[in-house]
C-alpha cells in the first residue's frame, strides 16, 4: 500500500499540456462486456498503466479471457472461456468494483456465477448493489446473498419491466448485459444517463445488439439476440480526469490544454464547464485539434454553489476536486452531493491543514485561502480515488511535504500520475503509509 508526499513546485510553467487517456469509469465496464461476444474485441485508447484496468484484467484471465496489450490497443480474446460455472473469491474479486459486472456478462453463458464482494471505493458502506440484484430478479434470475459472497443462478428466459429506484450507473450497465442475449425482450425504465452507458450501448450494438435508447423517458429497451461478435472500438476520453486537470489551472494560476478530446462534442463535460463560466473561469475548445485551453493565468475566479447529481448535472465524482479549486476564489462556496451524501472524508482531512471548509447538514462549505501562510502540512489518509486526488491538490499548495495515505487510491484512476503530476507540484512515492 502506497503513500506519497507533495509540496509546492518552485516554478510552474505557464502552458502546460496533458494528453487525456480514455476514461477509467467506460474501460472497466466495456471489458467485462467483451466477455459476452465469442470472437475477439479489441478496444484502442486504454489507460493499461491503471489499478483498476490491472486489477480488471486479471479477473478477465481468471475467467479465462485472453488478454493481450500492445501500447493503448487491448484485444480480449474469448473463446476458450468454458460454459461452467463460475466461482470467484473476494481476493480477486475486491480488486474493482466492476468485478459485479461479471454478473450481467457471464451468467447467461456460465448458468450460476458466485462471486465475493466487489472492491473499489470505500468512501461510504453505503453503496449498496441491491438494485443490481434486484434487477436481475426481476429479469428472471435466482440470487442468494451471503455475508461474503453473491451467489446467482439463471433460472428463466421471460420478458420483462424493471424500474429502478435510482439510475444506478453500474446497474443499469449490469442489467443491459444480462439482456443483450436470450430470446426476450427487456424495459428498464429510470436508467442512467451517464456518458459510460451510452458508449456500452454504443459498443454492445456494434457487436450485434438490439439496444434502444431513449434518453429523454430514461428507458433502455433490449431486444434479445442469440450471439455477439467482437468488434474494434475506442474509448472515449476520462471526463472526471480532463476536467481535473482543468480545476489545475485555476488553483495554480497557468493555463492548461488538455488533448484528446475523441469525441465529437464536449456534451459529456458540459456542466462541469458551465460551472468555471460562472465563475469566471476562462476557456477555449478547439474541435478541430480535439484540445480545450483553460487560462488559470488571466482568470480571477468568484465562489459558487454547487449541486452533485445524476448526469447530466454535475457529476458527484468532481466535487472534492472542484471543493479545492475554490480555495482560489475570492468568495465562499457549497457544495452538495445528492448522489453520494457520505462522500465527505476528504474535507475531514483537508481540515488538518488549517484550510477553512466544514460540513453542516451535507452542506460542504468552502471560504477562500486569504493567507497560504495559516496552512500548514498534515498527514492525510484517504478512502477513495478523488478524495485522494483532493489532497493531493491541497497539500501541493505549501513549501513544506504533506503526506497522503492510502495513495494507491488515486493510482486507480489517474494514468501517468507522477508524470502529469510533476507538471503541477513535487510528488514523490513512499513504500509504505505513515
């Protein structure tokens, strides 16, 4: 388990470029889909230096994929995965929360697939996959439930309704893979509109599905088909990295450009950029050459409150990061999240460095450093990826080292970190936690 310690860069330049990778939270859904065609997938713009991504792949070869990388091209290669049923234990399975989606992908072809709990972020135990589970009785399967592992059985092939309580992301994506084979017809209703489940659906067409989606009802509808074939396909770019990266200029005060923008609007990322308009932030996207340009140099920011919700609101995923940047602004600022209330640990330890921001009735407020002066460093020890990457902003701010905990964290999601990191602060890797 690693830990890093981070303090100021004595000199940041002022143009700065950082390549996106494709996006982590597309990646790990659309290689355990590639489990559900039986020719091979090969999948371009993959982020393989990834926690996450590795974790993944490795539970794909335990299930007997393929896996062969070369650069950013991944092919998954399936045919020698067998028609017996699967049982993998927690260890593997902990290593992404993804893990669940061998659940959709598999039990179809395997007929009774049991699984240990799935990994990921611990920011909240309250992240519950009972709509998984639910969703997947609804649609005709048997599943029992353990202390320690998920044991479900495919019972019946029959059409279908199932409404979500809440657009669960990872659900909706579970419960489309589940229903991309078979002889019925499938309505889920209240879905998820992330860009990630559209590019799945995007994908699973690609092999030969019979997916429709009407995003304006929130309904998925999935004509069942006997097989899928593989296809090629690319990732689209990580909107939560690329507009980190973007919260950098303004908390630094350079401009940053951000390349590989490979898809062919910036709709994905619209919020999140309405938001730095508001605030007076400044920025350019340049379609032609697939870059955005933030100008943090010629920007003077203004506090905001902001509201985390399902897409297309702005997304939960950025407001520890965007809690940071408005440090700079020269007003306070709230933040609440909707959709993962419990997701405050990082203010907790950002607190340790004397920096002004508390919670009160899930209501995240933020006040403007007036005076760097009154911070000082701390050890910080984090429970997921972006409140990771918070700290990390926040303890980069100082001359002195502040340490992150529990790092491997924020390894998970951000490719190239130390390099693309160096750009912005002093970053070194430490063995073991403090």
């Amino acid at each position: 388990m690693k830990a890093v310690r981070v303090k100021k860069l004595n000199k940041i330049a002022d143009e700065i470029t950082i390549n996106i990778s494709g996006a982590k939270n597309a990646l790990l859904h659309l290689i355990f889909a590639a489990l559900i065609p039986d020719t091979k997938t090969k999948f371009s713009n993959v982020p393989t230096t990834l926690l996450d991504y590795k974790g993944a792949k490795e539970i794909l070869e335990n299930v007997g994929a393929k896996v062969v990388e070369k650069g950013e091209s991944v092919t998954i290669d399936t045919s020698l995965i067998s028609n017996e049923s699967l049982e993998l234990c927690g260890e593997m399975t902990s290593k992404t929360r993804c893990s669940l989606m061998l659940l959709g992908s598999m039990l179809k072809k395997k007929g009774r697939v049991r699984i240990g709990f799935p990994g990921g972020c611990s920011f909240s135990e309250k992240r519950p996959f009972d709509i998984h589970l639910n969703g997947l009785e609804a649609l005709g399967a048997e599943v029992k439930l353990a202390d320690d592992y998920i044991d479900v059985i495919y019972k019946e092939e029959k059409d279908a309704e199932f409404k979500m309580p809440f657009p669960s992301v990872g659900a909706t994506m579970n419960l489309v893979m589940y229903a991309v084979i078979g002889s019925s017809e499938v309505v889920l209703e209240n879905v998820a509109l992330e860009p990630e489940v559209v590019t799945l659906i995007d994908y699973l067409n690609q092999c030969g599905a019979n997916i429709y989606f009407d995003t304006d009802s929130r309904k998925i509808r999935i004509i069942g088909v006997s097989r899928l074939s593989g296809c090629e396909f690319e990732i689209i770019f990580d909107r939560i990295q690329a507009m980190t990266y973007a919260a950098m200029a303004y908390l630094y005060k350079t401009n940053v450009t951000i390349t590989n923008i490979n898809t062919p609007d910036t709709y994905s990322i619209e919020k999140p950029l309405e938001k730095l308009t508001s605030i007076g932030a400044k920025w350019e996207y340049d379609q032609a050459s697939r870059s955005i340009k933030f100008f943090g140099k010629e920007s003077s920011i203004q506090g905001e409150d902001i509201i985390a919700a399902p897409f297309p609101h702005f997304p939960t995923d950025l407001q520890p990061i965007y809690a940071v940047m408005l440090f700079m602004a020269n007003s306070s600022s709230t933040i609440q999240d909707t959709v993962y209330p419990e997701r405050i640990n990082y203010v907790y330890q950002i607190r340790k460095m004397g920096f002004n921001i508390s919670i009160d009735n899930n209501l995240i407020k933020i006040n403007p450093v007036n005076d760097l002066r009154n911070i000082r460093p701390a050890v910080m020890s984090v429970k997921d990826l972006r409140a990771g990457m918070a700290c990390l902003m926040a303890g980069s701010l100082l001359n002195e080292f502040s340490i992150i905990n529990n790092a491997h964290q924020i390894f998970r999601g951000y490719n190239n970190l130390v390099e693309n990191m160096s750009h912005f602060m002093q970053i070194e890797i430490i063995d073991d936690n403090i």
